[in-house]
C-alpha cells in the first residue's frame, strides 16, 4: 500500500508513529520486535500497530497494520501483530479518548526502575514531569489476557505516564509527539535514578513545595517540547540519518 491509498489525515498518523518507531531505535530503547507503539485512526476506533517481525528502523508509514478493537486486521499485509501489543493497546484506546497514541518499551533503564519496590524517586527535574502524572500496574505475566485489561485501565487512570511492574514503561499522549516526549522524559528520570543510585550516597529529592507546583510546569513543557520544538527537529534527524518513516 501507498501513501495515496490513504486519507491525508490518516497518512499523517502514520509518518509519525513511522517515525516514533524509527526514533526509538536510534535512541537504542526498542527490544528486537517486542514493543509497541500505536496511535488511532483520525475520525475511527481503529488503530495502528507495528507488522510483527519487522525491526523498528525498517518500519514505515504504509508498512504499519491497521487494527480493530477486536485485533482483526483492516488492510492487506503479510505481516501478524503481536498479541500482547494488541492486549495492552487496545484495553487504553477504548478507554482513553485522549489517549489517541500509546507507546510501551522495555529499556533497561524502565525495566530495573519497574523492579524496584518505589518505583520512579523524585530526584531529577527529569523526573518532574512523568512523576506527577504516574502510576503502577502489577506484574501478571506476558499479558495475553482479556481479564487484565480492566486492571490496566483502572491502574492508569487519567495519567499520561506508566510504570508496568516487573516489565517496562508506558506513556500515552494525544498525538505521537506528545506521548513520545512523556516517554523520553520518564526513561532519561529512570537513567538518572540508576546513576544516582549507583554513587552509593543518599538521594536528595526534590523538596514538596516544587512537586506541588509541577502539574502546570508540565503540562507546559509538555506542550511546547512536543508539538512546537523537539519533534520537528526529530523529524529532521531521523530524515539527515535516512530512516524510511516517510514511505
């Protein structure tokens, strides 16, 4: 399929989940096939998924699947998806109207900050943002199963960022950018953390009165570092570099 095959809107989406996927490789945080990222359809319940099998700096705009709530594929590809993508994607798309783009990994950082029993310290001005809007999600296993999907809803909530225990990090967002820029700042939170951790003093954390007063500095910074200034210089990184997100 082409870009002429879809709606200018449509076609949109899809560069920039492309380009998500593109960007998390060269960032190193992609784990072979097996995260995910997905956005909606403008305008439909329907969602995009990477084609299962496909490394993350192969993916492009027309290469993506389009799913139902269901998990039944909408277009011609030869290409599966993954099933636990399909779990936990489609449980917060039906929930979340806002949540038009949801982005899951398994960095190394994420996941040994998802082991430990707090979870994401307030130690960082990386951390401010993700931490005011953050919550967790018990380990149940590769999640295959319809009966969790209740749970991940209710344990996320109305936030934006995610922390599934034992297993990675989440971040969703209404646009890809958005979701992306919430990702980028929740993985550098737990880089630092580990690094802080590792000195082997006591952490200093960020004192209340500035953790009170972060919910507008986010919602701020989120605004402006997503849609207006970091992503179209992302964009043209990925394009100096010669990703294929705009084919």
């Amino acid at each position: 399929m082409a870009k002429e095959d879809f709606s200018a809107e449509e076609w949109q989406v899809r560069v920039d989940l492309a380009a998500c996927y593109n960007i998390v490789a060269d960032y190193g945080w992609d784990d072979l096939v097996f995260t995910h990222i997905t956005a909606k359809v403008p305008g439909t319940e329907h969602f995009l998924i990477n084609p299962y099998g496909m490394m993350f700096d192969e993916i492009t705009a027309s290469s993506l699947v389009k799913i139902d709530l269901d998990g039944n594929k909408l277009d011609d590809s030869p290409y599966d998806i993954n099933p636990a993508g399909f779990t936990i994607h489609s449980a917060i798309h039906e929930a979340r109207d806002d949540a038009k783009c949801v982005l899951h990994l398994h960095t190394n950082a994420g996941v040994a900050v998802s082991c430990q029993s707090d979870g994401l310290l307030p130690i960082s001005q990386q951390s401010l943002l993700p931490f005011i809007g953050l919550s967790y999600h018990d380990y149940e296993g590769v999640a295959l199963r319809d009966e969790e999907k209740p749970r991940l809803v209710d344990d996320l909530g109305t936030n934006k960022a995610f922390i599934l225990r034992n297993h990675g990090l989440l971040t969703v967002g209404e646009t890809v950018s958005d979701a992306f820029v919430q990702m980028y700042f929740l993985q550098r939170a737990c880089e630092i953390q580990l690094l802080a951790q590792s000195g082997g003093a006591a952490l200093n954390k960020v004192p209340e009165p500035i953790l009170a007063g972060a919910q507008q500095m986010a919602e701020q910074a989120t605004k402006a570092l997503g849609g207006d200034i970091a992503w179209p210089g992302i964009l043209r990184r990925l394009d100096r570099k010669g990703y294929p997100f705009r084919v």
